[in-house]
C-alpha cells in the first residue's frame, strides 16, 4: 500500500472513530476503538509498541511505547487534549527518530472536527 493510500485509510478508520463516540472521552478510548476500526479493516497494527532508546550502541527499555505502529511503517500519536503544543510534536519526532520511521500522524481527537486534529509529521 503506497504511503499516501495508508495514511489515508488511518485517517478514514480515525475519523469513523470520531464519527461514532465525538470528543470528550479519553485518549485510551479513542485507542481502543481505532485499533478496532483497524481490525475491521483489515489494516495491519501494534497496539503500545515498545520503543527501546539506543545510546552508544547500547539498546535501553525506557518505558517509551508508540500508541499504534501501522505496517511498521506509520506511526500513530493519539491525544484527547484542548490544544495540541510543540511538545506532542516533539514527542511523536522524537518516536519517528528512535524508531527510524519517517512518517507519523499526530491526531487529537478532542476537537468538533476531527480534520482539524490531525497533523502529519515527515522528518
């Protein structure tokens, strides 16, 4: 699947998520469901991806985990916030550096219209 046809149906999936529940509900909710939507349709994902921090050779669990990786090639940073800052961009960069994915998409889904909370991020 070309990259711009993938984003596409995740948005499409994203937004049925949104159609269906509206805002207001919790970042967890919103995963859930569009790991769901996904499912339904038929597109291949990790939900809570474990993303190692490598430093100097040396492969370091942090914690970190990507929200939704999608054909290991997209990946998904969800929020349910007011206002989406420089700091949640930062962040799903940061995700995209250490897991050497060039594509990401920033979606909050706390907005009346989910096209105006969802960004696209390329490095």
């Amino acid at each position: 699947m070309e990259e711009d046809a993938l984003t596409g149906k995740v948005i499409g999936c994203a937004i049925e998520v949104h159609r269906t529940l509206g805002p207001g509900l919790l970042e967890s909710a919103y995963q859930q469901c569009l790991a769901h939507e996904f499912s339904l349709s038929g597109v291949a994902f990790r939900l809570e991806h474990p993303l190692p921090v490598e430093y100097k050779g040396v492969h370091l669990d942090c914690g970190y985990r990507v929200d939704l990786l999608v054909e290991d090639r997209l990946i998904i940073e969800l929020k349910a916030v007011d206002q989406v800052t420089a700091i949640h961009r930062a962040q799903l960069l940061s995700y995209m550096k250490l897991s050497g994915i060039d594509t990401g998409l920033l979606i909050n889904f706390n907005v009346r219209q989910l096209s105006r909370g969802i960004e696209r991020l390329k490095l």
